[in-house]
C-alpha cells in the first residue's frame, strides 16, 4: 500500500493502528515512511489542539452563558459564562453531567425562580419536549433576571444561551418611571396622571365614583415673580411632599404643569372622601413655608369633580374638575369647590360676555 493509503488508514484506525504500522515498518523505507507518518500525526494531533483552543476561546468569550445537552439530558459542553451565573463547580460543567444534578446545585445556592423544584423542572422538560425554539425571561431569588434562548438538536438535545438582563431592565424601568415622572417634584406627571385617570374612569358607578380633585396654588405667581424661580421650584417641591401627606393610601397626585396639581381618589364614600381630603390639603398648604431663608404664605384652592359614569372621558372629567376649581377662585381662594351642572353653562355664559366684549372694543367708532 502507499504511504498516502497507509497514513489515510492509520488516521481512520486511530492511535492503536498508526502504532502497529510504526511496528511492520523496516529498512530505509521503512524509516522514510515512520518519519513521514510521525510528521503528519504530529501535525493532525496539533490542528486537533488548535481547533479545541479555537473553539474554546470562541465560546468564552461571548457575553451570554452557553449549554450543550443531549437527548439523554447530559452536558455536552458549556462555557466559562454558564458556569459562572449558575454557580457550578468545576465537577459540574464536565462532559456527561445529568442536567438534573446541575439543578439540584442550582436548587441548593438559591440560583433558580422562587418556585418549586419540580415545578421548574416540569417547565424545562416541557420546553425540550416541545422540540421548538423558544425565548423565556426567568426571575432568579437573588432577583437577577435572565433571558434564555432555546434551540432544539435532532437527536432530542438542545444548545440554549443564558442572557442576564438584570441591568438593562433596571435601566429600562428607570427610564419609563422617569418618562412618567415630574422632573421637579418627582411626582407623577400629567402622562401618568392620564394613564391612571384612563384605568379609573370605566370602574366609575353610583356606588364606587371616582372623584378627582385639581388644585392650584394661590399667590404663587407673587413668589415666582418676587423670589425668582429658583425659590419657586423650591416652594413647588414642598407643596408637592405635603400633597402627598395629605391623599390616601391607593389615591395618586400628579403635579400636571406650573403650580397645578391633581388627585384622583377611589374606593371611597364620595364627595365626603374628596372633601376632607381637600380641607387637610388647603389647612397644610397654608401653613407657612420657610424656604432659602424667607417665610412664605401661600394657600390652595380646589376644585371636585365626582364621576359615576363609566363612559365620561378623562378630557370631560379635568373640564368639570377645572371648572370646579375656577369657581373655588372666584369665591376668594382657600376653597372648595364641586362641579355641578349648572358651572358649564355658566362657564360658557362668561366666555360669551368675554367674546362680546372683545367684539365691541374692536368695532368702528367703538375708540
């Protein structure tokens, strides 16, 4: 046989046989041949090693945890990053080890949901059953938060990666509060506000309504403009932290723009809820503020908007509140006040006279 066939045959028998050819081989050719065969072992056996570190320098280094099982539910090979998120020890992650005796591990150091064993394991054997492509989020006990990918083999196994994603859903969480915050006040916004107003409103009924207070602050403009922003920001803050001392638990204030806030108020005997929480509101916001070293008076007034009808829109219930609250205005400030139906007409009478008004100044001769 020539020495290519021989090598190809050696190579395809294995370690046992190139030996046994080494051994038969005799003479000059012989040796030629030892020699040649030696080199090629060598050089296939150092390709071999290279291909190994190549592979394992390509899965260590990927920022996901990464499994092999078989369809027997054994460890094929996992990287340096599986490992290291499951806490496995380095008996853990050898070829061969059982899947179940990787969660029994997990199971002992608390790196698993908060639910039971079995339970998990059902949930897993259901995913490999499936025999599908799958993406699940899973929220360890210690809270981290992992997304595993999951994709069936033919032979019934799987190659899965674990992805944490704690960080990025914290980030993520932090950024919708702060989309739904007030900068200033670090209240709820007017974003928020609508959301929950739109929650709230189609539970309305006679027996549970849902009351809405809009409250703006009196002589604010006079500190503003007297102070200078700065200690108007900083009276702004204030009353917003007395708001908040002043609603319920389960009730939301917002502050919706400038010196108005809002409440929205449920699960409570209404306007009676509304009112007393209006009169503590009115009695802490005109206690005086000291703020950058200047004592200042200011005061609220309020405006109520009862809804027991769950087909009234957020927009018709801050009209109502608003209308409520200009009237509490009108009546000299620190008040209270409840939308009834007769506000709209006369709102509506002011904005016609207000109209007429405009129309007369800017008529011929009206100068």
């Amino acid at each position: 046989m020539a020495p290519a066939g021989l090598l190809l045959a050696a190579l395809g028998g294995g370690h046992a046989l190139v030996i046994g050819i080494l051994a038969l081989a005799t003479g000059a050719a012989g040796i030629l041949l030892r020699s040649h065969l030696l080199r090629e072992w060598d050089a296939m056996q150092a390709e071999q090693k290279a291909e190994h570190l190549r592979f394992e320098t390509a899965i260590n280094n990927i920022s996901q945890g990464l499994c092999f099982f078989d369809g027997q539910r054994r460890l094929i090979v996992c990287n340096n990053r599986y490992a290291t998120m499951y806490g496995l020890t380095p008996e853990l992650v050898r070829r061969g080890t059982t899947l179940a005796q990787i969660l029994d591990h997990r199971f002992s150091t608390g790196a698993m949901p908060a639910i039971a064993r079995d339970e998990y394991v059902a949930w897993r054997e259901g995913i490999a059953a499936a025999n599908q492509r799958s993406d699940t989020v899973v929220t360890l006990r210690d809270g981290r938060v992992f997304e595993i990918h999951h994709e069936p083999m033919p032979d019934g196994g799987w190659v899965a990666t674990h992805a944490d994603i704690t960080e990025h859903r914290r980030v993520q969480a932090e950024i919708e509060r702060l989309a739904r915050s007030d900068a200033l006040t670090s209240l709820p916004n007017r974003l928020h506000f609508r959301e929950r107003l739109n929650e709230a409103l189609p539970t309305a009924s006679a027996t549970a309504p849902v009351a809405v207070l809009c409250v703006d602050l009196d002589r604010f403009k006079a500190v503003n403009d007297g102070l200078g922003h700065p200690v108007g920001d900083e009276l702004l803050r204030a009353a917003g932290q007395r708001l908040r001392q002043c609603i319920r638990e389960g009730d939301l204030v917002a502050r919706l723009g400038g010196d108005e806030f809002a409440i929205i108020q449920t699960g409570a005997p209404q306007p009676a809820a509304a009112q007393a929480t209006a009169d503590r509101l009115i009695a802490s916001i005109g206690a005086p503020f000291v703020l950058q070293g200047h004592s200042l008076q200011v005061g609220a007034s309020v405006g109520v908007a009862i809804i027991d009808d769950p087909t009234t829109s957020a927009d018709d219930t801050l009209k109502r509140a608003d209308l409520a609250l200009y009237d509490a205005k009108a009546r000299g400030r620190g008040c209270v006040s409840l939308y009834r139906d007769p506000m709209a007409d006369q709102a509506r009478e002011r904005q016609a006279a207000r109209s007429t008004c405009v129309a007369l100044e800017g008529a011929p001769g009206s100068g």
